[in-house]
C-alpha cells in the first residue's frame, strides 16, 4: 500500500516577509509527489510584501496540479489582510486561535 499522501511538509513564516525574501522563497519550493500536503504555517506572520501573495498563489496553483493538498495557517492580522484583498476563499484559510490539528 502506498503511504505517500500522509507525509505532511510544513513550511513556518517569520513575523515580517519583505519584498527580498519572497524570491529566496521561491527558489526553495520545489514541488515534490511525497508530499501528501502541504502546510504554509504564518500563526506568527503580521505583515508580508504583496508579491508574497503571488507566491502563495503559485504554490497553490502548483500544488494543484500536482495533486498534493495546501493549506495555510494564517494569524488574524494575516487572515483580515488576505480578506481585504478579496484572496479569502482562494485558500483553506485556519487561523491561529483555532485549534485545529494537521491531517494528511
């Protein structure tokens, strides 16, 4: 039996994401089939640069096509700032003071 969809990579953001790390990002996302899912952990990020935002929508593009699951953990400030952009629904938005558990 294969076991590859419960491998889970959980990817955890810093406070603050400038326009100079979005592309360090970028460069390290490699989508890769072991992974059952995909987890962008941003409980602690307040701000971000608007071309990380392009870069949440690649990953999840991606992610797609590659049959793997995306979620994003967002903090509250991050959650309101995606919803002020009309972004909400384009992902499985969880916020910090939930408590919800990872499943693959």
């Amino acid at each position: 039996m294969n076991y590859i969809a419960d491998k889970v990579k959980i990817w955890k953001f810093p406070r603050d994401i400038s326009f100079e790390s979005v592309p360090g990002y970028l460069n390290s996302f490699v989508p890769k089939s072991e992974y059952g899912k995909v987890v962008f952990d941003m409980k602690e990020t307040e701000t971000f640069h608007a071309s990380f935002v392009g870069f949440l929508l690649h990953v999840k593009s991606v992610s797609e096509r590659n049959g793997t699951a995306f979620d994003v953990l967002f903090s509250e400030r991050a959650a309101r700032t995606i919803r002020m952009m009309g972004l909400f629904s384009h992902f499985c938005i969880s916020r910090s003071d939930e408590r919800n558990e990872l499943s693959a």
